[in-house]
C-alpha cells in the first residue's frame, strides 16, 4: 500500500513572501493587485483532477479580504489551517505581538469556515532556536499541530538538530503539540530539503522525487509545501537583489507540471488525515 504524504499550500500572495520585506512594506499590500484567489482557484481544480485534498495554510490578511475563497476551500473538502496574520518572520516578532496576530488570524478563519482550525505554519518556518517560545503560544492558543520546523541550516531559517518526521513535542513550558517538520532526504551526512517550494523549482523533477521517494521507501510520510503564486509565471516582477529574483522567479513556468507529475507519482492527504493515520492526533482514522 501506498503511504499518503500531506499536501500543503501556503495562501499568500506574490508581494507577501519574505523574499521582498525590504522592498515592500505590509502597509503597501493594498496597492498591489491581488492574484492568490484565481492561482488559488486553480490549485484546487488541479486538486480535484487528480481527486487529492490537501491542507491550504491561509494568511490572516488573505483570508479577511477574500473570505469567500476560504470558504470554498473548505467545501471542497480540504483542511483549512492558520499562516498567521502578517506573513512577519516570528524572531523579529516580541511574544505579546505574536500571541495578538496568531489569535486573530485563527479567529478570522474559524469565523469564516465555522470549524476549528487546528493546525499552523510561521511565515518563512521562522519558528527556530531563538523563537522557541511561539510553540507555548501555539499550544495555549489551541493550535493541535505545527509545521514550522526545517531540520536544516538555512539563512533564514531551520534546527537542523531536531527530528525528521512527524513527532509529539513539548515546548519549553512544558506544552504538548504536535510537530510535522518540513521534509529533507539523507544524501551521506547531509539533509537535503526537498519538501518543496523554491527546492522544487530549483531541483530537477528527478531529483525532488528521489528523495521523496527516499522518505516513503522508509515508511514515512512526507510533508509537501507550495505557494498559489508558484504556478504562475506572468506575476508581476519587482525589484529587488538578484538573489531574491533567483529565489522567487526560478522556473515558475514549470512548476505547474512537476506539480502534476508529483500528483501521479505520490499518494496525498491533508495533514490531519496524516498525523491521525500516524496515531499522533488522538483521532479515529
């Protein structure tokens, strides 16, 4: 038997992500024409082709201007979850701002879909060493599992020295949640990340799909994370440094495809169908 693996995608829209806060300002977002309800709309018809639900981590921001859309990913019987308010990286947050933008945004979500929302992702998996304490804020605020985690050494992000699947975590006062750590493969000593996003359209299709493939030769699930903005190639190009050009437009005309190849080559679900298959939730699978 196949394992199902969780499908996610991050709800934000092409002038939120991390990549260009130098460049624009949350107080500018108003001005920039929104994209994430058509490119969002198009997942989920990708979704249904292939009879796949997925978990979609919707942006506070997003889901208050475009509440509708939420709701239609709800009915379409996917799992809605929380990305926080801002898209803010959470070390640059103090805890009292933090507690205030997760509360809301999860409040924001439940009012729309009228169901609970149990699971979060940070903005740019910004929950690392120095932002611990976002996990008892986590916990207090009723989230049931995270997914905020890359074992990995990044410039912006990661705890390389933390576990590789799905685990029961206490938080430093001593919380339970849930974490789903975003997924790498083991090439000799080196974790290689391969859960998605910019990795997906840096690597080859081959490559991604080896050490996808690598995770469920093991029995383990993986967890695969992508943005509405991702498949789509005429979104407006702003300027910023060439790394952050690279990181962002890098082969956005064929991320559509992989998609659609990954979705055949793998099994999917939400990520609370997986966690629960795992006997991690508590829940009736």
């Amino acid at each position: 038997m196949q394992i199902r693996n969780a499908l996610t995608v991050d709800v934000e829209d092409y002038f939120q992500v991390s990549a260009f806060a130098e460049n624009i300002d949350p107080s500018e977002w108003v001005n920039h024409p929104l994209r994430v309800e058509n490119n969002t709309h198009k997942l989920l018809d990708l979704f249904d082709e292939h009879q796949v639900k997925a978990t979609f981590f919707v942006l506070g921001w997003v889901a208050e201007r475009e509440q509708s859309l939420v709701q239609e990913i709800a009915k379409r019987g996917h799992e809605v979850a929380c990305h926080g308010y801002s898209h803010q990286l959470v070390y640059n947050q103090d805890p009292a701002v933090f507690q205030e933008e997760t509360t809301r945004a999860k409040s924001i979500l439940e009012n729309i879909i009228q169901q609970q929302v149990r699971g979060y992702r940070a903005a740019s998996y910004s929950i690392t060493e120095k932002s611990q304490w976002a996990l008892d804020i986590l916990a207090e605020t009723g989230f049931i599992y995270d997914s905020s985690i890359f074992p990995v050494r990044h410039d912006r992000y990661g705890m390389p020295n933390t576990p590789e699947y799905p685990y029961s975590l206490k938080t430093p006062s001593g919380h339970t949640i849930i974490e789903f750590p975003l997924s790498t493969a083991k090439i000799f000593n080196y974790r290689l990340p391969v859960a998605g996003g910019g990795y997906f359209r840096l690597y080859p299709y081959w490559l991604s799909r080896m050490g996808l493939r690598q995770i469920n030769r093991q029995q383990k699930p993986f967890i695969f994370y992508l943005h509405p903005w991702e498949i789509d190639p005429d979104q407006p190009r702003v300027e910023t440094s060439w790394f952050s050009r690279f990181r962002h437009y890098n082969n956005l005309d064929k991320c559509e495809s992989r998609l659609q190849n990954l979705m055949t080559d793998f099994q999917f679900a939400t990520v609370w169908d997986v966690l629960t298959a795992l006997e991690l939730t508590g829940a009736s699978d």
